[in-house]
C-alpha cells in the first residue's frame, strides 16, 4: 500500500513536468517559411536533406487505363461548384510546389486559401507561367519544348482549394507537400517583403546560370583536386580518394571525344563508406545526360558544356570515399587509350546520416521490355529521397513516337502517389512531334529534351526535383509505360535515376558490353510536319492534314535534309498521291537522278503508298533528296505524304 501511495505521489508530482514539456513541443513546431520553399531552388546543399511530408500529384489522367489523359477533360477536375471546376482540394498545413500544363488558357484560375472566401490569387491561367504577373515569373515559371511550369511555392496554414473558372480543362498535373500537423505556416500572399523578393531573385538568378553552367557551383569555399592521367582498355582508376569524412560538391571531366559514338565503355564509378556494392555505376556518357552518342544534356546540376562533362549534386559520406573511372573492354575492337583531366571540389563537412542521405543512382536498360508490364525507372527499398531522372527511349520500330504516350506512376511506402498524363508531360514538356514543341534536344535549368527524331523514332528527357524531391520513407517504386495502352510498344529505354538515401537500389543493372552499345535504326520514315525543306524558286509547298502539297509556277525543285541519318546506300521509298491538280515529277541525289519523270494526274485521287523510288549512297555530304516538279496541261501540284529509307 505504501509503495503504491508512494508511485501515485511520483506520478502527480511528475505530470506538470510531462505536460510542461508537451507544451513547450507545440509550442517549438517549426515555422515553415516561404524563403524556407525558395531556398529549396537554389542552395543545392539542401538537396540530401531528409524531409518530411510525402509529395502527392493531382493530375487529369485516364483513370480507366486509357489514354484520355486530358483531351477531353473528363478527368481534369475533382468535382464541379456550379459551373466551375474544382481541380484540387487539400486540407491541412502544407505547400503546392509544382504546376504544369500544355495547354493553359486565359480562363481565370483561383486558389482559396485556409478557408476564406475570397481567393488569395485570382489570374488568367496562362499567367501562372507568363512572367507578367508577379510573383510568378521567369525563370522559375515559364515555357518551352511544350509545357507550361511553375515552381512558385504556394503554402497555406489548414486548406487549399484550387477553382478553374472556365467550362473546360485539359491536360494538367498539379504537386503538392504536407506539412507536419503542428507545423507553423506562413499562408501565401501576393504581397512579398523584401528578403522575400531577394530570395526569389537569387533562385531566378541560379536558373539562369544554365546558359554557362560552369558557373553554377560556388567554388570559393571548396577545396579543388585536380588530377590528369591516361586511362586503357582493361583500366580502373580512382580519380577521388577520401579516407575521413567529407562531401563532393562537384565535378568536372575532360575526356575530349571520348564519350562520343556508339561505344558507352567509359563507366563512373563511386563508393562512399566502405561500402561493397557501388552507389554509382554506369556509363558516364548516360551520367551525364549524352544521347544516341552525343552530348545532350545541360542542366543546372549535370551535364556537358564546351567540351566539359559536369556533376554538381552534392555527395556527402561519413569516413570514406573513392571516385573512379573504369574503361571496358570490347570483344574484337581496338580500343586507344583515353587522356582524362579532372576536377573534383569538396569539403571537409562530413555527413549526418541522421538528417542526410548519400547519393545512388539506378542505372537500367531494357531492350524490347516485356509486352503488359511497364519499364521500371527505379525500386528500392530504403529511406531517402527521389531527386532526378534521365531517360533515353528508342523505338524498335519506324514510325511515329507513339511509345512517349505513356505514363509514369510513382508509388511510395506502398501507395501510388503520382499518375501522369504522357512521357514528355513527365519532364515538363508536351505535344511531340508539333514545331516549335517537342520535337528537337533542349536544354534547360531542371529539365529537358535530350533529342526527338522522327526518321530515327527516338527521343529522351530528364527532370531533377528541387523543392519537389519525392520522399520516401520505406520504398520507392516508379515506372512509365511504353505505348498508349497496354505497354505494347517494342522500344528499347536506357535511365538513370538518382536518389539520396542509405544504400543501392535493387533495380540497378550492370552495363554489359551489348547494354553498353547504342542502336541504331535501320529503316528511317520522314513524316511531312518535321521535314526539313528548302525551296528553289517558284515553288510553294503546304502542309493539309496528312499530307506535303508542293505547287510550282512552271518547273521547280524542293529539297528534303535527311539529318541525323547514318552513312550508307539505302533504298528510297515515297508515298505520294495521283490528283486532278497534279503534274509530273522526279527525284534526285543533288545533281544524280533516282527517279526518271512521271506525271502523276488523274481523275479521281489514287494513293500511291511505299512506292519505291530507286537507290542511292547517302553521305555527310549527300544528305539531301530532291524532288522536281513540273506543270503540265492537268495542274503543277505534287501531293506527297511520308519518304522512308531503307538501309541496305
């Protein structure tokens, strides 16, 4: 009785203490400031930070598995309130931290914050991205190769209801971040401070760094290794090497040509920590963004720029690191010896594995992946952060790029998390295929195209999340189809993903020799809204529909470049149309005929289809077809549709 009188005593005595020090926890909840998001856009340090708050993705994808990802609008709002449509609706503190689109408009969009009935932003949709209306300028908003983006953080302390005031909305994926329950919030305003406007000028000023990205890292504070060597076939040699603990804040490479060509034998190794299984391992031409053979990307954090191979993510380890470069060898191939110039710049600051993760990455290429399922970016299982991808995908078949129709689906601890609208709608892009948006490489400050090639049935993006980082905190899980539907398009898709966490992936693949060599198509097809023409005098050519109309005055010529295609003799194939407003024509090599003259009239349209034209040897300086157009008594039109080639 005693004991228990005396354990009652202790109790009470101890419980104004325990509810003091619950208390002072509430009242120490962290405020989560709008500099706090900016910062996030610019100061790379952050980037290994763990965080919390899992990113979840409001998106108009087909939820029937189709491929109405927005083109009807059926699934681009939650639910209507009167004629308006509601896009997104969150309840509790947290952050919207990524918007995109390809088709804004200049229907009003609003966003009701912590309950109040009156918006907070009521604009035009299209100024979300415009530059006009600030806060939501460029760099951090803005367009290109397609897609619309805005990375202005939006916070609010209890909800966040978004309202689109028109009658229709298409394609749109909207991101967004939970705070923790308690966290103290400062709800977003139109109306920003000074140290506000400063913070978002240094992130705009950071983006704009891509133009020369060799200015992006500071290099003031570091301490800079540099190291030249010769490196052979059969090779491994470290070009990094720390045995206490510190943290890479980049690196650059001089290989001169090295990485060119269809040969990827030049790995980028990297161990942290004693660790047996590699956190890099891949070729470094795929590190560092290259496409099909040839430099391609050039973002704020990796890439190549006037001859250097650049890496500005940061890596920290806690006692150990080695940086390595490993050269293959190929069976049956005279390799040289290859000169590399190399800088690497760090710190001695060394990881806290309680607050930070270590870089890895999962590199992955399938050829022809199995028809139902789709292609896997990265599984692992670990707690960490998801901060980047790159993705290289080639057709097996000539044709159209249907294939980049596919989604991405990101599930995290078990739960799907993100389902996108199209594979360049998932690197901040949109509508290849159409001039002027995703139908070339381009490069800018956390996305891209790598390259799109028609004749080549190929393309590639990347995408590196900043203030978006996906967190994760049991597994990670992300894949994107190849094909519309299905997963039933034969293409062949090389990537990298990078993440910060404690250990390898297990979805990375070693690089074998026939994984480390690029393919290249043999059959090429020019569709009429891509072709490169030029005009001889008198010649006027339209573009209706499906279909290539040249009209001349009396006889001329208009060529089609054939870029991008690899030397050899190939046989031409045209498909073309026989019409009443038609007149003869015939096709050369520069000054050399293939195809002796036709008249191509008739009464009633015919459609030629794959007709062969003849042969010729195509060479970087032959790389050209003309085609010669004469008037006769019926018309001077040549109506014309796709031009293949067939390698021999």
């Amino acid at each position: 009785m005693k004991k228990l009188t005396f354990i009652i005593l202790c109790s009470l005595f101890l419980l104004p203490a325990y509810s003091q020090k619950k208390d002072s926890k509430k009242q120490a909840a962290k405020t989560v400031t709008l500099i706090d998001e900016l910062e996030t856009l610019y100061k790379l340090s952050l980037l290994p930070q763990y965080r919390e708050g899992i990113v979840e993705q409001e998106s108009s994808y087909d939820r029937t598995g189709g491929n109405d990802d927005g083109f009807d609008g059926t699934y681009s709002y939650i639910r209507k309130e009167g004629k308006n449509l509601v896009l997104a609706d969150y309840k509790g503190p947290g952050v919207i931290n990524r918007i995109w689109t390809p088709t804004p408009t200049k229907d009003t969009i609003q966003f009701f914050i912590d309950g109040e009935k009156t918006p907070r932003i009521s604009i035009p949709f299209i100024d979300l991205f415009s530059g006009k209306v600030f806060p939501f300028v460029n760099s951090v908003c803005g367009n290109e190769i397609g897609g619309y983006y805005c990375y202005i953080p939006i916070q609010f302390a209890k909800s966040c209801k978004i309202v689109f005031c028109g009658e229709k909305i298409m394609f749109h994926q909207i991101q967004y971040r939970p705070y923790s329950p308690n966290a103290k919030v400062e709800s977003f305003s139109m109306n920003w401070n000074e140290a506000q406007i400063a913070a978002l000028e240094e992130a705009n000023k950071y983006w704009n760094k891509q133009v020369n990205p060799l200015t992006c890292l500071d290099k003031s504070n570091v301490i800079t290794e540099t190291k030249e060597f010769f490196i052979a076939p059969g090779e491994t040699i470290p070009f990094f090497t720390s045995k206490e603990g510190g943290r890479i804040a980049g690196f650059e490479l001089d290989f001169g040509s090295a990485l060119d060509g269809a040969n990827k034998d030049i790995l980028l190794k990297a161990q942290w920590d004693g660790e047996t299984t590699p956190a890099i391992y891949s070729p470094a031409a795929d590190y560092f963004g290259y496409a099909y053979g040839k430099p391609a990307m050039q973002s704020i954090l990796l890439g190549h720029y006037q001859g250097i191979n650049y890496s500005y993510l940061p890596m920290p380890y806690q006692n150990k690191a080695e940086m390595s470069l490993v050269y293959e060898k190929r069976q049956n191939t005279n390799q040289s010896k290859i000169e590399v110039k190399a800088k690497v710049y760090y710190t001695k600051e060394a990881l806290d594995p309680q607050t930070e993760g270590k870089l890895y990455t999962s590199w992955r290429r399938e050829v022809n992946p199995k028809e139902g399922e789709p292609y896997l970016l990265i599984d692992v299982e670990d707690k960490g952060h998801y901060v980047g991808i790159t993705h290289i995908a080639q057709a097996l078949q000539p044709g159209m790029t249907l294939f980049f129709e596919g989604d991405e689906v990101t599930t995290v601890d078990g739960k799907m998390r993100g389902h996108g609208t199209g594979s360049e709608d998932y690197y901040n892009g949109g509508w290849y295929a159409l001039l002027d948006r995703w139908d070339r490489g381009v490069s800018l400050p956390i996305h891209g195209s790598l390259d799109y090639s028609l004749p080549m049935a190929r393309t590639g993006g990347y995408r590196f999340f900043l203030s978006d980082k996906v967190v994760f905190n049991k597994d990670l899980h992300v894949t994107i189809e190849h094909g519309p539907e299905g997963n039933k398009f034969p293409v062949d898709y090389t990537s990298i993903a990078f993440y910060y966490g404690s250990k390898p992936a297990k979805s990375s693949l070693l690089p074998t020799e026939d994984l480390r060599t690029v393919y290249y198509p043999t059959t090429h097809i020019f569709f009429p809204q891509l072709m490169n023409f030029s005009l001889g005098e008198g010649t006027k050519l339209d573009f209706r529909g499906n279909r290539s109309v040249a009209e001349v005055y009396d006889e001329s010529m208009f060529r089609i470049m054939l870029d991008e295609i690899p030397e050899g003799v190939y046989k031409i194939k045209l498909t073309y149309f026989k019409t009443p407003e038609s007149g003869a024509f015939e096709v050369w090599n520069r000054q050399k005929p293939i195809k002796e003259l036709e008249d191509v009239y008739s009464p009633t349209e015919v459609k030629i289809e794959n007709a062969e034209i003849g042969t010729f040897t195509l060479t970087r300086h032959t790389n050209s077809i003309s085609i010669k157009v004469k008037k006769t008594k019926h018309g001077a039109q040549f109506h014309f549709d796709t031009l293949t080639l067939e390698k021999q």
